[in-house]
C-alpha cells in the first residue's frame, strides 16, 4: 500500500467519501472477512504479517468512519487537502475529537442498578481480570453489552468477543487493549489497572 493512501480509510474499506453510515458498516464486515486468516486464499496474494497488517488498517478504517464525530474529523482534513499523514492518523483523530467533545465521566454513563456492598469489595480488591469478571461486574451493573457498545461505540460482538477472552473474534492486541480499557471506563473501574491485568491474561492465552 502506499504511504499516500496508508490513512485514506475509504480506499480500504472501499468506499466513497459519501457513503452513508449502514455501507461502512457492511463495507467493514466483507474487508474483514477477505482478509481475515479465515480466507486461506489471502495468504495466495499477501504473506501472514501482510495480511494481519492489512487487518490493523481495516480495524482502523472502520474505527474512525463507523463513528459519526470521528468521521466528521477525518472528512474535514482528508477533504482540506492540506493535512499531513499524521493528521489523519486514527490516534490524532480520536486526540482531536477529546478535544471537541470531552469525555464523558464514566458514573454517567452507569444506569441505576443495586449495590451489593460484598461485591463492590470484591471489586475493589480485585488484582486478577479477566473477561468473566469483567462480564460479572457488567451484568451486575445491570448493563447489555449492546448498552457497553452504544456508550464505548466498540461493535458488540468485540464486547462478547472481549469477555470470552477470543482471539480468533478480534483484532489485533493493540486494539483489544484500547478496547478494554473503554469497557473498564464504562464499567466506572480502574481502566488502567484493569487492562493491564486483563492483558497479561489475554497474551498469556495466546502464549505470548
């Protein structure tokens, strides 16, 4: 890919710059399944590092235009013609839009739900997270994982993904941190600790 159109995100996801919402969405699902390792005619045309590579791009891509405030973002400094590559970066576009709209306080994002002081300990205390737990503390938050995915705009099948610790159902690590780290946030915990901990057991799953 050239380093011209490494940050196009509509050339990736083959789109064009007016496409409505509900195409990028269908638009993520088909590149995801051409060049996920599920296609073994991929690695015909790119090596294994190729095409994970090329996963990381789609994940970005869908990341950035899946999202109504990051796409305004990016389509204001794609279409200014003067944005360097580093402006369309998805980290300078999610740095950008913190700047517009702040982040939310995570309690606000908590729908009402009844404490159970014993669990709250148990929280609290917790050094050792894992996709269960973070389930446990969800569902006792009295939260779906649709609600997670509306409040984090993380897909929910990520979310399910996340709590039954798959790796064949997610992209790659990087991506799975940042998502944890926006559940824990939702889940008004710790999100430094927590991802932190749940990582160590995602990698240590992955034999890594």
């Amino acid at each position: 890919m050239q380093a011209t159109s490494r940050y196009n995100y509509y050339e990736i996801l083959e789109l064009t710059a007016n496409a409505p919402q509900h195409e990028v969405t269908a638009a993520y699902e088909r590149a995801r399944s051409t060049y996920s390792g599920e296609n073994p005619a991929i690695y015909t045309i790119f090596s294994e590092q190729e095409a994970r590579e090329l996963l990381v791009l789609i994940e970005e891509a869908y990341q950035v235009l899946g999202n109504k405030i990051l796409r305004n973002i990016y389509d204001q400094r794609l279409l200014s013609g003067n944005a360097s590559l580093n402006d369309l970066t998805y980290s300078s576009i999610v740095e950008a839009s913190k700047q517009v709209f702040p982040e939310q306080r995570a309690e606000k994002t908590i729908t009402s739900y009844k404490k159970n002081d014993s669990f709250e300990k148990e929280i609290a205390a917790q050094d050792n997270w894992d996709g269960s737990f973070l389930k446990k503390v969800r569902e006792y938050k009295q939260l779906t994982s649709q609600k997670i995915s509306e409040i984090t705009k993380i897909n929910s099948y990520y979310v399910t993904a996340i709590e039954n610790m798959d790796p064949e159902n997610l992209p790659a690590v990087v991506f799975v941190r940042g998502y944890v780290v926006q559940i824990a946030k939702a889940l008004g915990l710790d999100d430094k600790k927590v991802a932190d901990s749940y990582m160590k057991n995602f990698k240590s799953g992955l034999g890594k």
